[in-house]
C-alpha cells in the first residue's frame, strides 16, 4: 500500500518532469513579445481571480492555526488584496525587463573560416523547491518564463492550496496567450517522496533551485543528482578598520544588523580593529542595545560593553537571522581577513577604511560573493545592484555568484557556421 | 580493520583538502608572472626527471600486464620521452595563454552612487577524477594553476604510480617557484572510499570534474554533494538536409565518423532526408563501409545498402566510440530535430544544407551545446574554437556548455565601492 503510493508520487512527478520538457523545447523559440503579453495577462488574471485566490489561502491558513505555527510564519502564508496587488505588479516589473535569449555573448572567425558564435539560451527546465512564502510561486514562475524556461514549483506543504490556486490561475492565463501547456506545473503532492523524486529527475530536470532555510538547502545538497544552485545562508561580516570613519562605521553596522535583521544579507558578527575599539565600541554598542540587539562578544567587547554576554565558538558560526550580532576585537585587517574566511559563508562582507590598501586586500583576500567597501551588507539583491528581480543569492561558486537574474536563468549554445569545414 | 582503513583513507583525503583550501586562498592573489615562470619550471621538471617517471610509469605497464589490460588501455597509459615532452610543450603552451584572473567583467554606477564591479577570481579548489591517461594529471594541473585554482587529482588505479610520480615532479617543481604547498596534490589512495569521500568534500572541495566514460560520469553525479561539471558523452548526429550539398556532406559525414571515431565530438548516427536518400546514402555508405565502419540503418536503409545491419532502438542511443554508425531516412527537418532530441546527449550536432530556413530552425531548435551549420561535428574542442587548452567537453547546462578552458576553470566576486551607503 505504501510502496504503491510511493510509486503513484513518482510517476505523478514524471510526468510533471515529461510534459515540462516537451513545454521547454518550444518556450525557447518564442519570441518576447509573446512571453510579455502572457506575462502581463498572468499579471491581469491573478487580480481578476483574487477572490479564488484568498479562499484557497484560507484553507491553509486555518490549517496553519490548526497546526498552531508561528505567528511570523502565518503572516508568510497570508494573501490578502494588497499582497496579490503586489505580486501582480512583480510580473509587470518581469514584463519589462530585457528579454536575456538570443543574446551574442562573444563570436569569432578562426583562420579555417568556421564562425563561432556563443549565444544565450533558456537552460531548459527549471525546478524550485522552496519554503513558506507562496509569492514565490508566481515571482519564480515569471522570471522563468521570461528566460525561457520551463518551470517545477515545489512550495511547503502548509501553503499546498494558495500555491495550487497561484499556479492554475496563472498557468492557465498563459496557456491561453500562447505559452504550450506544461510550462508552469506545480507538484500536487506535498509528499518527501515528491521532494525526492524531483531532485533525482535527472532526464527532465536541467537545473534545481532550494530557497529556504539551512536544512532545506542542506536537504538538497545531499539528495539531489540534478545540478543545484546552492542559494541563500549568509553569516555576513562588518570589518571596521583602524582607518575607519567611526561615524560611517556606526552608521553602517547599525544599518547591516537592524534595517531587516531576518534576511540573508544582514550582518551577524562585527569585526573591530584593536585600535579603534575604544572610541568605537562602546558608542555602536549602547546604540545597538537601544535597538533591541542582544551582542555576543569576545573578551576585550565585554570589558568594554558590560551588557554583552559572551560568545562561544558557535557563535563565530551562527546565522542568527535576528537582532542578535556577535562581536570581536582583531589585532590587525589579516586578522579580520583570516577569521571572515574561517567561519563566514561566503555571502556578503563589508570593510569600513579610508585606507586604499586596506580596501584592496581586504576585496582581494576574502572569499565571497559580495565585498563591499564602505556600504552596508545589506545591498546583496538583484534589485539594489540593478540587475532587476532575482531568483535568489548564489553562495556556491559554479554557474552564478551573488544576486540571480534573468541573464542567471540562461545558458549558451555554440552555433558554428562552416562553408564545409572537415578537421584534419 | 576494515573500518580503520576506511577512517584513514578518508582522514587523508580531508587533510588534501584542507591543505588544498588553504593554498587556494594564496594562489587567488598571486600575480600571473609568478605563475607563469612556476610552469615553465614543471616543464622544465618533467624533462629532467623523465627517467625517474619512466620507471614509475614502468610499474603500472608492468602490472597492467599481469591484469591482461587490453592493448589500446596499455597504449593509453604508456609514458615515454616523446609523450613526456609532449606533455611538457602542453604546460608551456598553458603558460603563454592569458591569464583570465583579474578581468573586470562588467561596471556600472548605481543611483545612490555605489559602483559595482564583477571580477573574474579562481573558482577555489577543483578536484578532478580521471580515468587512465596519466597526462591528464598534468593538464590539469597546469590549468588549474593558470586560473588560480588548487586543484586535487584522482586517476584510475593502474596508472598510479604514473600520476604520484608526475605529481610529485611537477608539485615541487611548483612550490619552488613561489606556489603555495598543496596546490596540486593527488590522492595517495586507489581506494573506491577515497573517490567516495572527495565526492563528499563540501567543505574543501568547490567543484568536481569527472573526465572519463560514461560510467565514470554517471557514478560521480550519483554519488557527489560537491558540484559537478558534467563532461564527456557525446551521442552526436550530423543531418543530411535535402537541399544539402551532396559532396560536402559526404566529405563531412566521413570526417565526423572516420577521423577519430573514439573521442565524444564523432558522429555516431547519420539521418537523412528522403528526397535525397537515393543519390545519397549508396555512394556514402560505400565509402563508410571502405573505411571499415559497420552501419546500422533503418529499414529504408537496408533498401539502399544491403550490407547494413538492422538498427534497433537501442542504436539510436548508443555512443559507439568506434568505427560504427546508425543511419536513419527522415521524412522532414522536424522529424530530424525531433529525433536529436530525443536521442542526443546534448553535444554536438550538424546540419548540411544550402537552405537558409533549415540552417535557422535546427540550430534553433537542437538543444545542445554546439551547432553546426555545414561543418563536421569534430570541430567542438578548446582548441579548435581558439579557447587554447582545454579541460573538458560540458554536457551540462549549468556554469559552463561545450569546450572548457581557462575562464571556465573561474568563477565572479561582486566588489562594491561606497562612501557611506546604507539601505533605507
């Protein structure tokens, strides 16, 4: 009974994967215009069926009380008329993106006459497997079809209905304005067997994006045999150097801990060169505290802001994704350098110095996505940086690194132009 | 006692690693000259100490021929002056390509003032798992000190002796030349643990390239947490259109399958178009079969070369790596597309045609990494494209498609200038 359940999964997420491919080969021939008009009625149709909408959220949230959730989560899992406003206009904003297919990276003649062109395509099938939110559903949707792609949502089990009505709502609408079917599939069964059996669909699925928490992301390292994009964990650093404009370093450090302390581009440990700590820490420090931040610090910290508590090893680790920050004192930027590279994540990593050497070994020396000199940590996003809505944060170091684009979402084709060419 | 091996096997592939992570964060910064004058130094290396590796290499032949080896595995793994100055002309050959480390790949000035810079950095530690061929081991570690990169080589047991020999020149031809230790090692270990456990080695390990047959590959994407670049399988078809140059498309029909029918760019299935089939396939199937190359075909085939054995599905699958070839009568382009779709491995596919049309659709429509447009499929190679040296054949969609040399062995940083910007 179970096995048969097992396989009714399995084959349910199959076709998924089948259909999908059939729908990837043709969506890379479109043109934009047909992927902008589909965008925009998809856009138009969420608004027109809000009502539909709401009510399928409302199963999952009154499950989500049944299964007495957090208050924060519920509020992940709410739709309401603003909310799918808001999601709508996301799909405009895609609309009008540039459309990254067809683009000629690079093309060159070689002496035998062979043109070589590299030219950008959809990567093919696109498969998501994400937590909580479900207007990730419809943002990861639009930016796939916008790049071509063909796209598996997986979304958690507790958003199953808003998620189901999201999809139909909007595949349909695209169906409709000549996207092919299969474009758009969401997985109905919110099974681990479901989970898995996309991670292992090597045959259809070209690429897997996790959005999530730690364990999700982990979940899928481990499990997964199509290639993934590893995105998301961030234990951001703020380095304030011995040359640092105090007053900048405040201003910055309160902004990386405090504007939006839940998100992967907050920081989470304060790096302070020796030098400075005195005039330094106990200023950011009373004015951390009076924002509500708990600081976790090394000993020379705490014999300068009392109300500290100690760290611990862990700490130097921790994500805390909360108004917690930990704090140590360096004796120099190698310090700095070697402890960011020891225990950071490779996300986002600040230095506040009016020191050009500083700047420049601190930039070439730390291993990260995003360094930033003298600018919040908090700018790691694909709409900060310009590049328009993103799928997601790479920390992995194939494919993309950092905020994640249309562009992010493609891949090349050589096309070789002969006359007749043989190798000899 | 089992238990305790595994343990020291897998205690000695982690310190590769750490030892690895560390030079790779020295090698990032290491000016292009000091790597330049470390690989003429191991070429140099590899001619002085050439009887020492002879003899190493003599070990493997030795013991290859106590397992009974087949004669082209014995060839394959030889090692003599002539190949040992071969192998050395390659690292020099690295040497005198440009360095793609340092290249700022885009800029752009941001509204609040913050300029944004991409720049190409070494993807990290890259660990490699081969099969046979002991020149791999110093390709690959010449491409990957040239990108910067630390780079943990694993061959194929029978040609151990071989690679540590190699490694060993080579390694400390390197490090006194100014390379860090542990930028190019290889696992002491032939043990099926020690491929297990680099597979497994998320914490040192950036990437994983498997080079090899297809078994090789399929084990890697199994069994690996690390990222994979997949290489090497090539089911490669060139399609005879019906408004084709006939004489070309016999000269390049014979190229793509005659001139090297064991590497991954020949051709292994022949589809044409029946509208030309008559004044084709008799004269091109009697060359092939001059050449010595067995045919597959399909019944219209059979019709027209009665020495042709009956395809079976299973030929329209098959790599063959030999002097065979499938050959099928389409009755359109669409149906040759459709086919290559089906039963390709995304690698390299041609058409032959004077149709601009034809030309357009199937090298839109083919999804693999290299199309050609009236040229041999034989053509997708580093070298051939003018890349320079290269350190595999992607067939995955993900970081790099098609030939991959030096700027595919890196990967990017964002690095944001500020003065003072905090997100509001």
């Amino acid at each position: 009974m179970v096995e048969e359940k097992v396989n009714t999964v399995q084959s349910e997420v199959k076709e998924l994967g089948k259909k999908a491919k059939e729908a990837a080969l043709k969506l890379a021939t479109l043109s934009t215009e047909v992927k902008n008009k589909a965008l925009l009625a998809m856009a138009q149709a969420l608004i027109e069926k809000k009502d539909y909408i709401i009510e399928e959220n409302q199963k999952d949230l009154a499950e989500g009380e049944k299964q007495n959730i957090s208050a924060a989560l519920m509020d992940r899992l709410l739709l309401n008329e603003n909310r799918i406003k808001e999601i709508s206009e996301g799909l405009k904003e895609i609309a009008a993106l540039p459309d990254p297919v067809g683009e000629i990276i690079a093309g060159w003649k070689r002496p035998n006459g062979l043109l070589i062109t590299k030219v950008r395509v959809p990567i093919g099938v696109i498969a998501i497997i994400y937590e909580a939110r479900p207007n990730v559903t419809v943002d990861a949707a639009g930016l796939c079809l916008k790049s071509g792609n063909a796209v598996i949502l997986r979304g958690s089990s507790i958003a199953i209905n808003s998620n189901l009505a999201l999809t139909k709502t909007i595949s349909e609408a695209a169906t409709f304005h000549g996207i092919p079917e299969g474009a758009i599939q969401s997985v109905r069964s919110t099974s681990r067997e479901a989970a898995q059996e996309l991670m292992r669909l090597n045959e259809y699925v070209d690429a897997l994006i996790p959005r999530g928490g730690e364990s999700l992301i982990k979940s899928v390292i481990e499990n997964s045999t199509v290639p993934v994009i590893e995105t998301g964990v961030g234990n951001c650093h703020v380095y304030v150097d011995k040359k640092a404009d105090l007053e900048m370093a405040k201003r910055i450090v309160i902004n990386a801990k405090c504007q939006r302390p839940g998100v992967c581009n907050a920081a989470e440990t304060l790096l302070v060169h020796q030098e400075v700590v005195k005039d330094f820490l106990p200023v950011v420090g009373k004015e951390l505290i009076d924002k509500g931040v708990t600081l976790f610090g090394c000993s020379k910290t705490l014999s300068l802001i009392p109300e500290a508590k100690e760290a611990t090893e862990e700490d130097w680790r921790t994500e805390y994704l909360d108004l917690k920050l930990a704090v140590k004192v360096v004796e120099s930027l190698e310090e700095a350098i070697d402890h960011i590279n020891t225990y950071g994540t490779k996300h986002s990593e600040a230095i506040i110095t009016e020191d050009y050497f500083a700047a420049k070994k601190f930039t070439e020396e730390v291993d990260a996505a995003a360094l930033f000199v003298n600018a919040s940590t908090r700018f790691t996003d694909g709409g900060q940086f310009g590049m328009g809505a993103e799928i997601g944060i790479s920390t992995q170091k194939l494919h993309a690194r950092g905020p994640m684009a249309l562009p992010e979402l493609t891949t090349t084709k050589f096309i070789v132009y002969g006359t007749g060419q043989i190798r000899t």
